[in-house]
C-alpha cells in the first residue's frame, strides 16, 4: 500500500469522526430542525462521507471517535464548522453549547481556555465571519 493511499484512509477515518461530532450536536437536543438537517447532508458531501457511511454514523455517532488534526489551521476551522452546526437551528442551546466545549478539547484547544474560545466562535459565527477571520480571532483568543 502506498503512502498516498495510507494517508488518505487516516484523512477520512479524521472526517468521519469530525462528521460524528456534527451528527452529535446536531441531535444533542432531541430534534433535527431543518436549517441542521440541510447542514449535515452539505458536511457530509464536503466530507466525501457515503450514503451508506452517512446513515451508520447518524444513526450512531457515539461509535466514532474524534480524530483531531495536526494543523492547528484544521482544528479551528472543524471547530468553525461545528459552530455552524450549534447555530442550525436558530439558536444556540445550552446542552449544544456544552457538547461543542468537550468536543473542543478534544481538538486539543486547552481545556482551561475552552469555554472562552467556544463562546468567541458562536459570536464569530453568529456575526456571520468568515473563515480567514473566525481563524484570525480564535488563534488571538487561543493565545491569551
């Protein structure tokens, strides 16, 4: 097997688990709303996630582990995406809030500094930011 080939299996087992974190913040509170449901099908084709990978994962994603990347640039913008996903639905809720901030330290941000950088990407995305600026402002947060 290839290098190439070895490093591509790594990179979608990364996507799956960033897919899974979606699915789980998406049914944190109990129901799918439409604005969440039009994101997942959008992640999971930007993800090359399967129609048959889709639904095991939606189905379960407690099964799939977070893969967190190296780059520190791929670790804010997945917590980019899964801030989107908090805000779906029209609003951020409490239980979403709190899975977006274990989900956080999972993508190696500093637990110490989680809830204020989580709270800075709902703001950023809320405030309709784009990506070069979410990642601008968090790595200045993350710094502090």
């Amino acid at each position: 097997m290839a290098f190439l080939d070895l490093y591509s299996i790594g990179k979608h087992k990364q996507e799956i688990g960033h897919f899974a974190n979606i699915v789980k913040i998406a049914k944190a509170d109990g129901t799918i709303s439409d604005g969440e449901r039009a994101l997942l099908a959008k992640a999971g084709e930007r993800l090359n996630i399967t129609l048959e990978e889709f639904t095991i994962i939606f189905n379960n994603p407690e099964k799939f582990p977070t893969n967190s990347p190296i780059s520190y640039d791929e670790r804010i913008e997945r917590l980019f995406r899964l801030s989107k996903m908090v805000l779906a639905s029209g609003e951020a809720k409490l239980i979403e809030i709190n899975l977006l901030q274990k989900i956080a330290i999972r993508l190696n941000f500093k637990s110490d500094n989680t809830e204020k950088i989580c709270k800075k990407a709902i703001d950023l995305v809320l405030n309709n930011s784009d990506l070069d600026n979410f990642i601008t402002e968090i790595k200045k947060l993350d710094q502090e």
